[in-house]
C-alpha cells in the first residue's frame, strides 16, 4: 500500500513538473516573439530604442548594418555566463531560449512593413507592447537582456544598488542615441523605455495586484473579525512587543488586493482611529487561505 502511495506521488510530482516546463516553454516563446514584435514593427524602424543590450545593439546595428537579431544574440552571449553564476542554470537556459526565438523573430520580421511611421503611435504602443513581452518571460524565470546579470555583479563591487545601475547604464546608453539618431529620437525612447517598465510591472505582478498590511491595535480581535466578516480575508494574530515601551502587543497580518485597501482602512478607523497600519505591495502571493471568501 505504502509502495503504491509513493509512487503515485512521485507520478503527480513529475507531471506536475513536465506542466510547468511546458507552460513556462509557451509563455516564454509567447514574450520573446511579442518583443521581437515591438522592435521590429513599432521601434527600430522609427530609430526608437530600448534601453539595455538591446538598446546597445540597435545603435551598433544601425552603425554596421548587420542584423539586429544577430547583434543582440552576441552581444547577450557573455552575460549567459554571468546569469548562470549568480541566479542559476535554469535562468541561464530560459534566457538563452528567449533571446534566441527574439533574434529569430526580428531576422523573420525585418521584411514586414512597419504599423506606422508615427512616432507618438510607435512610443507608446511599442513600449507597451515591448513591456508585455520582456514581462511575460520574466515571469516565466528568464530574461531578455544581460543588463540586469551585469548589474547584480557590479553591485558586489561598487557602491551602488542594482536599480541605479541599470538607470546609469541606460542614462549613457540614451545620451549615445541622441548622437546617433538625434535628441528628439532619444527623448522618445526615454518615453519608451518607461511606458515598458510600468507595462512590465503589470505582467510580473499582475493586474490584481496583492498588499500585505500589519496592523497594530489594542482592539485587534474587533478589528479581525471585521476583516474577515467584511472583506472575506483571513487574519493571522503575531505576538510584539514595543521596543520603547516593553508592552506586549498584538500585530494583525492579512493579504488584500489594492482595490480593498481603501474598505481596510475604514473598517480599522472604525475601531481605532489611533491604530498602527503598514501597508507594502507584494508581488506574488501562493498557497495558505488567500482565496477570498464569500461574504453573506
């Protein structure tokens, strides 16, 4: 009986491994050829840029006349390396993967005529568009561009976080442009390259995006309850202690979405106007009892 248990286990575990290579395989071609997309029919023709390698490799493209999938491909190659050091294989691999269908598609796409050649159009839709796919494969463990790999390795060496080295490599990346192309082109590809950030935060997060809040409150059991007749979330009780004080107090934990923050706070000022609320986003939120529960 017990030889049987397990090997049905080991037979979910491995076909639930098998589904997840397969979504991850489809969601990560799905993002690169989106991406190869936007380069190719909204932003390269138009001499907008991404920021990044992939920003590096248009400029050095349009210089040389080579093709652009090639250019990102090789110029990508050694931060393979680096990612598969300080993340890990199965990053390093989806990587490659990634880059590799995106080089494709925008070999397979450069015949294509362009949607339009107006450059407001091609800013915000090829930014929007070009978020959605570089978010896709982040969320699928990948990633698009070897920036990041080599942001985290400098921030062992220098002063610096890993965000404000990313902003400083695409500062001079963008200030090349503009004496490549020109400083209105420049100016747009700023444009750009932040309208895929905020697109990229909405595929990693999601559009129902969670919080965590940390209540602090002498009336935690009133308020709990209310939170979970209310709002239909679970609470879970910690025990504090103030610092200053040496009093023993009571922390409420929950996770909400960001529409039913605003309902939480009234339901705490309700019963305590002077109660401690800490409110943080959270990326991603699995297993436990998150799911809502129906409110009668």
């Amino acid at each position: 009986m017990e030889e049987a248990v397990k090997s049905y286990t080991e037979f979910k575990q491995k076909k639930n491994k098998w589904a997840l290579l397969a979504r991850r395989f489809i969601f990560v071609t799905l993002g690169a050829m989106i991406m190869g997309v936007a380069l190719e029919l909204f932003l390269v023709p138009n001499q907008i840029l991404d920021g990044g390698i992939t920003g590096i490799s248009i400029i050095l493209s349009h210089l040389t006349g080579w093709k652009l999938g090639a250019v990102i491909f090789i110029l990508n190659l050694p931060f393979f390396y680096i990612g598969y050091k300080q993340i890990g294989k199965t990053f390093a691999l989806t990587t490659l993967y990634g880059i590799s269908v995106m080089s494709v598609t925008t070999v397979l796409l450069t015949p294509v005529k362009v949607f339009t050649d107006d450059l407001l159009l091609c800013t915000v839709f090829g930014g929007i568009i070009l978020g959605i796919g570089i978010g896709l494969v982040i969320r699928w463990g990948g990633c698009l561009d070897g920036t990041e790999a080599l942001a985290i390795l400098l921030n062992k060496k220098l002063p610096f976080s890993v965000g404000e080295i990313i902003l400083g490599i695409n500062l001079v990346i963008f200030t090349c442009a503009g004496f490549v192309f020109s400083w209105k082109y420049a100016m747009y590809s700023v444009i750009t390259y932040f309208i895929a950030t905020k697109a990229i935060d909405v595929v990693v997060q999601g559009l129902d995006e969670s919080k965590s809040v940390w209540i602090i409150s002498d009336r935690m059991h009133e308020i709990g309850d209310a939170i979970m007749a209310r709002l239909g979330r679970g609470v879970t009780y910690l025990n504090g202690e103030g610092a200053y004080t040496g009093d023993n107090k009571k922390v409420i934990f929950c996770v909400i979405t960001r529409l039913e923050e605003a309902k939480l706070k009234s339901i705490v000022e309700e019963f305590d106007s002077n109660a401690f609320i800490a409110v943080g986003n959270i990326s991603e939120v699995r297993g436990g009892r998150f799911k809502k529960k129906d409110i009668h």
